[in-house]
C-alpha cells in the first residue's frame, strides 16, 4: 500500500497537470490547490504504525482517535461539489483512494 503521502502528491500533481495553462497566464489569476491538509493525518498514521509495532494498545487507539478526525474532515473537504469540481476528477480520484486506503488503516 502507498502512503497518504504519495496519493497527495499524485493529486497536486494532476491539478497543476490539469491547470497548465492558468499557470502559464499568472497574470490572469491562479486556481490554487483547493484542499489544505494541516491536520497531521501522514504523523498520525506513522505513530500509529510504531504503536502498533510496540504492540500499545492506549497508543493504538489515540492515534486512530487522531487519525479519524483528520480522515473525516479531509474527506468533508474532498466531497465537498465545488473542491470536487476545482480539483478534477483524476486529482480527487487520487485523494479519493488515498483517503480509502488510510480509512482501512484505522478500523
């Protein structure tokens, strides 16, 4: 499986694909990446694999605790119809799947 990492970059590297020619006319405007992840899913996830390697049962579930309010406000964001439609549907489709990924990481 790939990290929560790699379907993010995949994703903004889709949208500047996609958005080519807005940034080649900057003096038009630029449509940013429409999604900000500060929530600490990537640290939540790494924590949650050393807790698991530790075998620390607290540790496990403070990290999924941590891991699903990061999961949920990230997928609000990316279902979001207007992010939908800003990011394009092969860069949702990349966070999409990252986001399923990580989800099975914290049942």
């Amino acid at each position: 499986m790939a990290e929560w990492s790699t379907y993010k970059e995949a994703a903004l590297r889709q949208f500047k694909t996609d958005h080519a020619s807005e940034m080649k006319n900057a003096h038009e405007g630029i449509t940013a990446f429409p999604v900000k992840f500060e929530l600490g899913l990537s640290p939540a996830l790494k924590s949650l694999a050393s807790a698991k390697k530790s075998n620390k049962a607290t540790d496990i579930q403070k990290y999924k605790t941590n891991g699903l309010k990061a999961y949920n406000a990230y997928r609000q964001r990316i279902d979001d119809a207007n992010t939908k439609k800003t990011l394009g549907t092969k860069a949702w489709t990349y966070l999409d799947t990252g986001l399923k990924e990580v989800h099975k990481l914290l049942q």
